[in-house]
C-alpha cells in the first residue's frame, strides 16, 4: 500500500503524463495510447467487449471484430516495455449456437507482432448463464504473452497455500526435510476464483465486470513498484485498483460514460481505504460447509422433519439424488 499521506496527493489525471501515476481517459482507447511512448509500460491487462451483444458494445462480424481488436493490440505492443506482458482475458464468441473461443483466433494477431505466449491460463468460476442446448460455460481463458524471454516474473507473491506443507522427502540427500517451498506453491494455469455476480461485494451495474483479486495475482507475478499498468478498455477501475493498491501506476480508457465515473468513484474509494473487495486466496464459500440449508434437495426419498433438514448435513448421494 502507498503511505496515507501519499495517497491523498494522488488524483485521477484524464490524459497520460509521465508524472502521473492514476489516468482514467473518458474515451476511444487508441486515443489514449497515441499519447503514450514507445516502451512505457510494463503491463497491459484488460477484458475487452466479446462481441455478443451487450449493451456496451456493438455486435460485429468476426472479421471486423478482428480487425478492431488488431488495432488496439498493435498500440499495446509498440507502448510495451521490452520487459513487459499482455494478458487478454477473454471468452467465447457464439454464433447460432456454435462457439469460437476467441483467443484461438486471436492468438495469431499476437504472434504476427513478435509476442510469445507463456500461459493460457484457465479462470473457473461457478456461476453465469444456464444452458440447454450445451454445457453451461463456467470459465474464461487469460492469454499471456510477453515481448521478449527476458519478461519480469514474481512468482513468490503470488504463491498459494500448499495442499500437503507437512510432506517431507522420502530418500536422499534432503530426506526427512520439508519439501514444500515455506512460502507456498505456484498457484498453476487454473484458478478458482468467483466471478462478480449479484451477490458479490464487488458488483457494480456493469454486466462483465471482473473481480479484484484476479487482476492483482497478475499485476503482483508480472509487475514491479512503480510501473505503468494500461488497460484499454478499463470498464469500472478493476485494473488501476489493483494497481495503484500494490504501488503501481495505472492507466485505462472507457467509452461509457456512467462506466467512467463508476471507476473514478471506485478509484477514489480505494485511496480513502473504503472500497469492499473480496481478499487474495480467501477459500470460495463452501455451502455445504457452511451449513447452508438450501443445499437440501427437497427431492430426497427419505423425508425427514424439519428439524432434521435445518441441522444435518446431506450426503454425496442424497445431494444429488432425485425422485
């Protein structure tokens, strides 16, 4: 965190200056970035409009939506430090029923500019849209690419609790010591982390917001203190929040207007120490566990009284059990 009284000098610039450490541009993203030089930025992060209809967005032909979002990569990349990372966190582009999952398509316009891919990392969460004709969708991919093979990387900020942290080695030079890393083990390419639905601490009127603390694990491992974080297409602040909260810069364009001034709120939420996020690596909500009584199926064959529903924990078989 930055110091109170460092907190307090910042404010929300509109365009980019190198003495700035938070901007939030009203407009076009290509916009911001002419303004920014060559090789500033250390990340580039953002969830971009997935040209399904909603209502922040215009649907497009995929070759137009193609086109589009190539224009903005290539600005990204030529702002990108020689150090630096893209991450696109994306999902599927449905056409009658069909899907293309978008970063297959997009992976080629990345490669074309001389980026390599480091991780397609895989985010499962456990809510959204239920489907009939499919499987419902329940994750959504984040493509990282870096500008060279010399990228930063922090993996130990990062790190997540070890499943067995009292194993210990077996034979060998090391045995009957800890073989776990004392400060935990790498959090891998699948991450569970709840997306922002209406129940969450986060939510806000946008319709594809993202949660916090899946931006911060990514400004945490590809970032240092005091660099520049863009995203093009900022939404309502997710990424300057996590940002500016782990002493970086950041930077992001909105075309919404109403977006525009739900991130400026938030921003400034977060330098006051009121904005309600959901913690780093806090476990998802068992229900189960945590004794919730809708997690009885009414449909179980054996009934029981009302008393017994409330306190008993139902079985594997009678959750999913029905009659």
């Amino acid at each position: 965190m930055y110091h109170k009284a460092m907190f307090e000098k910042l404010k929300i610039a509109k365009m980019y200056d190198p003495s700035e450490h938070i901007v939030v541009y009203p407009g076009d993203c290509l916009e911001l970035l002419r303004h920014i030089p060559n090789e500033t930025l250390q990340l580039v992060v953002t969830s971009p409009p997935y040209n399904i209809g909603k209502e922040y967005e215009r649907r497009l032909k995929l070759e137009s939506y193609l086109e589009q979002q190539a224009a903005v990569i290539g600005e990204c990349v030529r702002c990108l430090s020689p150090r630096g990372s893209i991450c696109w966190q994306i999902g599927n582009y449905v056409d009658e029923g069909a899907i293309i999952p978008i970063d297959t398509v997009l992976y080629p316009i990345f490669t074309r500019l001389g980026l390599r891919m480091r991780n397609r990392i895989i985010w499962h969460f456990e809510h959204g849209l239920h489907c009939s004709r499919r499987f419902s969708g329940r994750y959504e991919t984040i493509i990282w690419f870096t500008k060279s093979n010399d990228y930063v990387f922090n993996l130990d900020p990062v790190r997540i609790p070890q499943k067995y942290p009292g194993k210990k080695y077996f034979k060998g030079p090391n045995a009957g010591k800890y073989s776990c890393n004392p400060l935990g083990k790498n959090p891998g390419d699948l991450w569970v982390i709840p997306n922002v639905k209406s129940n969450h601490i986060e939510k806000t009127d946008h319709p594809c917001q993202f949660p916090v603390e899946l931006i911060e694990r990514i400004v945490l491992s590809m970032t240092n203190e005091g660099d520049w974080v863009l995203d093009p297409f900022l939404g309502t602040g997710t990424t300057i929040i996590a940002a500016i909260r782990h002493k970086r810069r950041g930077a992001g364009a909105e075309i919404v207007s109403r977006y525009v001034q739900v991130a400026k709120q938030r921003i400034e939420q977060e330098l006051a120490g009121t904005l309600r996020t959901r913690p780093m690596n806090k476990p998802v909500y068992d229900p189960i566990e945590a004794g919730n009584s809708l997690t009885m199926s009414p449909w179980i064959a054996k009934q029981k009284s009302k008393q017994m529903v409330l306190l008993e924990k139902p079985t594997r078989k009678q959750r999913y059990s029905a009659q």
